[in-house]
C-alpha cells in the first residue's frame, strides 16, 4: 500500500514540477524551502544542544493553524521549559508568522515531503518525543514512521470540512479497496484525535481512525488571546481619530478574486457613509499587486501598509510600487489602506466599526469569523463557509453574526447595523459571549499532552 501511495505521490510530483518551477522563479514558493522539505538540511536544527530532552514538535500547516496553536504552544513551552519546542509549517506565509508568533520556539522548520526518505530525515533531525498535528493534514508515510519510533502523534482541534469529507467520500466509491486499508492503517499509528465537534469525530472515525482514540474536544481557535495593540494599530487608532474617519470596516482575510467583491460592498456602504474608511487585508502575500490594480481601477485613493514608516511584519518584505506614500496622516483623499502585510490584521480587527471575513462570497470555504467576534464585533460574510460550517451555523443561530448572499448585500448589512445602535450592540455583545464561553480546548489537550508525555498514554 504504501509503495504503490509513494509512487503515485512521485507521479504527482513529476507532473507538477513545472508549475513549481514556474512558481519558483516568479514568487520565490516552492524551490526556496525545498532542501528542508526534502530532509536535507535544517539549518535551526543544527544548532540546538544534542543533550535536549526529546522535543515537542507541532505541525501548523499556514496562518490560521499558526494562529490556533499560539496560546497552546506557549502554554506547552511553560510546562515543559527544558523540552525543544519544534514547530513546522508548509507554507511561506505560515512560515513567517510562526517565527513572529512563536519566538520562543526553538526552530521554526517546513514540514517534510511525505516520501520515506524525507521523512525520516526530519524524524532524526528534530528527535520527538510527540507530535501534535493542528488540525487534520493525514500525511501516511510520516505517520508510518512515527509508529515505527513509537512517537506519540496527536491530532489537536481536528477538523473535515463537509467539502474534504465529500472529496473522501467520493475517492472511497472509487478506490476504496486501496484508500480505505491505507487509511486506517496510517490513522493507526496516531494516539489521539481530539476533534473539533461530534461531526468532525465521526467523519474520522469513519476514515479509519480507532474510536476508542476519538473525542470532540472543542476549537483552540476560541482559545485564541486577543492581540495586543501594535505600532500599526496604534497609529491608524490616531489617524481614525484625528481625520474623523467613520465608520471603519475591516475586511480580512479576502482571497484572490474577492478583492472587487469586497470593493463593492464598501461602495454600497459609501453611498449612506462618505466618510467611511476601509482596511482591505488579502489572504496571501502573492494577492497584494492585484488587489492594489483592483483598487486603482475603483478609482479609489489608497495607501499600502508597507509604504508606511511604521515598524512591523511587512517591513522585511521591502515597499513596493503603487499607493500613495505617507509619513504620518492619511491623506483626506485615501479612503482604503491596503494591508500587505502578515500578522497584522487581527489586532486592527479592534477598531472596526464593521467586519468582513472573507474567502466566503467565492467558492474558498470561508476563514475564521472568532478574531472580530473576540473583540465584540459583528462577523458579516458570504455563503461559502464549507470550512468554518459549525462555528458559522452557531453564530447565525445566535444572532451574534450575520450571513449573506452578495457584496451588496454585505454593505447592506453594515448600514443596518450602524442605523441600528441598539440592535448591534445585542449581537456585539453575543458574539464576544459566545467566544468567552466556548473556551477550554487548550486546556482539554494539555491533559491529553501530558498523559503521553509523562508516559500514561497509548
């Protein structure tokens, strides 16, 4: 099973080389962090005292696993101070906010490619004592070569949305009778799946995980510490103030293709608010050049974050071209500031006035609505939520978010809640509620950490 999954992992591969090449030269993805993906070299991890009692090793596949794992990492890092906290990431963008997020951590890697080889280099490498895999990413060869060391690996806050499940469901019709046993017997080697809900728990016992092993154990995202204030949202809190700028939206987390859709219902909402101001943040940083040509074709004055003198993430990725430059004020006529940077975005979620999440109004599966509804403030998003569907479905049902079918209808939806003082502050209220009171996911895994760990587990 698991030389026929290698080799069609190889096929895969070889078919998409030049689409990683093509990447590679354009964007830097891909070739830049392939001699770590490959096992073959991790530059972190040679430094680190050979003497270290075994680490501890958290897979965060992109920024909001990132995002989910930091209160729990620096809980896991107080605990066990002399253990090497390791944590990897697949993606650039993940990468980056790891290493801002998690400095305490004491290296900060790419996850392997799932070929034995490779995975067993990185396995010598970090020499874990426990893996704890955010989410649900099911890589079999890493999995495989965990049970052979006898590595306890742990899935945290595990997720399939009802879009994945399908896609399983539908390779299990046609292939079952090679998926399914790879499955299980890969699932096997895990000794813990603390799910996010019943659902998720159900869904991966079906895929082959033991039962006896699955718990819904509850979100870390609702565990998430609010972020602190930074230099950026201390000098816009500032600028708001100072040039009278209301109302503020914040739409975060807008994905390729989007950016116009966002534009729009910031139109609508200027029709009522002329003095309105938008912070547009896209998902990736391979978005920022479209989505300033977006705003420049609304006819719309803009200013790109990394253009401002301001210290922060964005500082490292160099300025760019496009947007007007700034020193200290905005000036009267820029309406939008284009948010090109990584890690910023949850913390300027404090000064809106209305929200946005975005990858929901196209086809994405939506992003995670719990940042603004920490702060208090209303979550507004479109009809694609496929990845968030539980925590989505509970807020609408609340009345503590609010959920919609077009951009129109988003900008819509910020003039009702402004027209209606009363009204926004009830679901405002709900929704930093509901947050409050769906906390503890963290401290469940830290239970079941320590049970592996102290060596009373599986």
């Amino acid at each position: 099973m698991y030389f026929i999954y290698s080799l069609l992992m190889g096929l895969a591969a070889l078919l998409l080389t030049p689409y990683w090449l093509v990447q590679g030269l354009r964007q830097g993805k891909y070739l830049s962090n392939l001699r770590e993906r490959l096992g073959l070299s991790f530059p972190e991890l040679a430094k680190l005292r050979t003497e270290c009692v075994g680490a501890v090793w958290i897979h965060a596949v992109s920024v909001g696993e990132v995002l989910s794992g930091v209160t729990l990492a620096r809980q896991l890092k107080a605990a066990y101070p002399d253990r090497p906290l390791i944590v990897s990431t697949t993606t650039i963008t993940g990468q980056a906010l790891a290493r801002e997020r998690l400095p305490f951590a004491e290296a900060v890697i790419y996850f392997p490619l799932d070929w034995a080889f490779c995975v067993r280099r990185a396995f010598d490498a970090v020499r874990p004592a426990l893996v704890l895999v955010l989410e649900t990413e099911i890589w079999p060869n890493f999995l495989r070569e965990a049970g052979r060391r006898k590595v306890p690996v742990l899935f945290v806050s595990g997720r399939i949305s009802g879009r994945s499940f399908a896609r399983y469901q539908k390779f299990m019709a046609a292939v079952g009778f090679f998926l399914h046993p790879l499955l299980k017997d890969a699932l096997s080697h895990a000794s813990a799946f603390l799910m996010q809900s019943e659902k998720d728990a159900e869904r991966i016992r079906f895929l082959g995980a033991p039962a006896d092993r699955v718990t819904a154990s509850g979100n870390l995202k609702y565990d998430a510490e609010l972020p602190s204030q930074t230099p950026l949202s201390n000098w816009l809190e500032a600028e708001i103030k100072r040039s009278g700028r209301s109302p503020v939206i914040v739409a975060g987390s807008v994905v390729a293709s989007e950016e116009p859709l966002a534009l729009i219902a910031f139109g609508t909402l200027q029709g009522e608010y002329r003095n309105a101001f938008l912070v547009l943040a896209p998902r990736k940083p391979e978005q920022f050049a479209a989505a300033a040509e977006f705003i420049d074709e609304s006819h719309r004055k803009f200013i790109r974050r990394s253009a401002l003198p301001i210290p922060g993430p964005s500082q490292a990725a160099g300025r760019v071209n496009g947007g007007s430059a700034v020193n200290s004020a905005i000036p009267d006529n820029v309406t939008i500031l284009l948010l090109d940077s990584i890690g910023e975005l949850a913390s300027l979620y404090r000064l809106a006035d209305g929200a946005f999440v975005g990858g929901s109004l196209v086809p994405s599966g939506g992003h995670n609505i719990l940042e603004p509804a920490a702060f208090g403030k209303v979550p507004v998003f479109g009809s694609s939520m496929e990845n968030f569907a539980e925590i989505a479905s509970r807020f609408v049902s609340a009345g503590a978010a609010i959920q919609v079918e077009s951009p129109e209808d988003v900008g819509v939806a910020w003039i009702e809640l402004f027209r209606n003082p009363a009204r926004m502050k009830e679901m405002s209220e709900k929704a930093r509620s509901l947050v409050e009171g769906s906390r503890g996911a963290t401290e469940r895994a830290l239970a079941k950490i320590a049970m592996h760990l102290n060596g009373a587990g599986r």
